[in-house]
C-alpha cells in the first residue's frame, strides 16, 4: 500500500476514535428530549401487509437490500435473487427520535420477510419444484407458502457534528410453517455489528424453537456508518421425507 493512503487512512481512523470519543462525552453530560416516539408493530402479518405493500415510516440511510438463499442439498444449487424475478420485501419502523445535547438519536427496527413454497409439482415424475414467492397477489398466510422465514433488526441510529454512528441493540424473528411434512433443524443466528472504529462484535446462537430475540452485550459500542455493516443473518435446514433437503439464509443488514 503506497505510504500516501497508509497515512490517509490513518488519520481517518484517528478522526473517528477522537470523533466517537467527543459524541460519548456529549451524550453522557445531556439531557434527553424526546422528539417523537411510536407505538411498535409487533404483529408479523401486519408486518408483513406493510412489507408487501412497500410501506416503511422513512427511508433508512445506508440500508443494504435484504437477501436469501436457497441450497438444494443433492445438487448444491444455489437459488438467490439473480436467478429469479422475485424481489425481496421489508419494512422499516421508526420507533423514537431523541435529542440528547447536540447529538440527534433514531431508534428504528427493520423487518424483512422471504416465503418459501416446497410443494410438489408434476412436471415429471419424481420432479420436485421449489420456488421463492415475493409480494405479489399475496396477503397474510396461506396454504401455498410451506415456511416463511423472518427477522428484524433494532438499531440506533445517532448524528453528531454531520457524522452518523449505528448500534445493533437487539434482533428477533424466526420461521412459520404451514406445510407439516417440512421439518426444521439446524438452526443458527449470527447478528453483528461491524465498523470503524471498534472492528468486528459478531456473536452465533442456535435457537432450538422457531422463534428467537438476542439482545446484543453492553460492551458492543457504536460504529460509524460509512463503510458498517450491522445486522442479523439466520440458517434453517429444511427438509421432507429422507432424501429432500435444503438449506435456507436469510440476511437483514444495514
């Protein structure tokens, strides 16, 4: 790496310590206003109807776009969003914004979805079909959707002197089946949180029902937006009868 950038991002990394340093003194001495605050939708079909309908209270700043993946164990083929024509769907919440001396605080919780149909088709004998079903013509729950995978994620989000911090506090979500012939193994839940000037604060769980809500350690600090990666990524293992498996991630990032 030429010397020039070497001390470039050097003094970049100094500049967000010293900055992060200077927005704890300020939120530590200040009171706190409170500017608006909501009452939180906790209900996943309302949830979803919000999400399949595009409504979310504000656009997030630097939120990343949802994403899923399907594995078919047999033939380790791997079905995403660059193979279909389904787009992934999610709404966002704006729970509260404070101010707390010069320092501008928003709490939000994200919420994404992704709808899984592994039901049998005859298109040849023997042949099974497994599809992603986004938004579209779709309300609630019903019988075509074999499991629906969800999460969400509360972050706050902080602004001080033009610069923006993030904080994962908490994730929830889990997996609903409609379809009895499907089990559910294997569960895993990885959230983290990801930045300058802190580096890396990930953590794994494996939840042993279909629902979860980790709450991240008090030692995890603030990170700066730019360049940040906060969030939660889950795993479930999907399968029917003794030969039929896949793998399931969903991501919810910021």
């Amino acid at each position: 790496m030429p010397r020039s950038i070497s001390i470039y991002l050097g003094c970049l990394s100094l500049f967000c310590i010293f900055s992060l340093f200077l927005f704890n003194l300020t939120a530590t001495a200040a009171k706190e206003k409170v500017i608006y605050e909501a009452e939180e939708i906790t209900d996943i079909n309302e949830l979803y109807e919000r999400a399949r309908n595009g409504i979310s209270d504000e656009p997030i700043k630097n939120q990343n776009l949802p994403n899923w993946e399907l594995t078919e164990k047999e033939t380790e083929i791997r079905m995403n969003k660059h193979m279909s024509e389904i787009e992934e769907y999610a709404t966002n919440q704006l729970l509260s914004v404070k101010k707390v001396g010069d320092v501008e605080v928003k709490e939000y919780a994200a919420t994404v979805f992704a709808d899984i149909d592994l039901k049998e088709h005859s298109f040849e004998e023997n042949d099974s079909f497994v599809s992603i079903l986004g938004s579209t013509n779709r309300s609630k729950w019903d019988d075509s959707v074999s499991v629906r995978a969800y999460s969400t994620i509360y972050f706050t989000e902080s602004t001080y002197r033009g610069m923006d911090y993030v904080r994962l506090d908490k994730v929830t979500g889990g997996w609903q089946r409609s379809d009895t012939s499907v089990s559910l193994s294997n569960r895993k839940v990885v959230l983290g949180c990801s930045g300058t000037p802190v580096g890396s604060q990930t953590t794994t769980r494996n939840p042993t029902t279909n629902s979860f809500s980790y709450t991240t350690p008090s030692t995890w600090k603030r990170v700066t937006a730019v360049q940040s990666i906060v969030g939660v990524n889950t795993t479930v293992t999907l399968k029917r009868g003794t030969s039929s498996q896949w793998t399931l991630k969903l991501t919810n990032n910021y």
